[in-house]
C-alpha cells in the first residue's frame, strides 16, 4: 500500500478501499517514526511528540471518514524540523473546530485537536476537482 516516491522523507499510504483505515493509518505512520529515528523516544518530550503525530493522524483520518466519503491517501512529509500530515479525501466539506469547543460532550473534538497540536493546519484543493487535502503541521522532536 505504500507508494514510492524515491524521496526518504516522503511516505504515502494508499487508503481509498481499506478497511480499519485509522489503526492502519496510525501503524504506517508509527512505522514511519520508527525509520526516522522518533521512535524509540528516548525521553518523556519525544514520546508525546510522536503521541501527538499518531493522535492527528487518527484525528484527521477519522474526520475523513465521517465527514468526507472517506479517505483517499495519506501522506506523511519529514522536513527541516517539521512533520507534515496530508489526508487526501473525496468531500467536498470544510473542516473546522467547532465554536465554542465544548470539553464536555462526547463527538465533535478532531479537529479542535488538531488546532491545539499543531503548529499550522489548512486545506488543499484543486480547481475542478473534486475532494481535497486536510494537512497538519507538527514540530520534530527537539
């Protein structure tokens, strides 16, 4: 299911037709960590960086599973200090945190999450096509 780039700091995960797509999201991008060297983590701050990347991916899956006819692709990008997350999706829906948040009530927390994590987060389209790209934005490790 993973697609060669030929880039080492470029991982894609076809996702269109499977099946349990957020716990095979989470295990393609945790095997990416490990092969980037986040995982193991040596220290409490790297593990809940690498908690934090697995819990967007399952936040941004997720969302594209209830909101957006399901996801296409998912695409994991390690750059000059930064992870980027993309999750390619056939909707045509905006993501967004709800407003006001509340902490309270079951449902409703994805993207919220993905605000509060991240350091960016937007969307990708393509005139005339359809779907999109829901990208997020996370610090390396220190």
């Amino acid at each position: 299911m993973e697609s060669a780039s030929g880039d080492p700091d470029v991982r894609t995960l076809a996702l269109g037709e499977a099946s349990g797509t957020v716990p095979l999201a989470r295990d393609f991008t945790r095997q990416a960590l490990y092969d980037w060297g986040w995982l193991p983590a040596a220290t409490a701050d790297r593990r809940a960086a690498a908690e934090d990347v697995l819990l967007v991916v399952s936040e941004l899956v997720t969302n594209a599973c209830l909101h957006a006819e399901g996801p296409e692709a998912l695409r994991v990008v390690r750059r000059d200090g930064v992870l980027r997350l993309e999750v390619a999706d056939r909707g045509a829906g905006q993501p967004a945190p709800r407003s006001p948040h509340r902490a309270g009530r079951p449902g409703g927390h994805g993207m919220f999450i993905v605000q509060r994590l991240c350091r960016d987060w937007g969307v990708d389209r393509v005139p005339g096509a359809p779907g999109k790209t829901v990208w997020a934005e996370l610090a390396a490790p220190a």
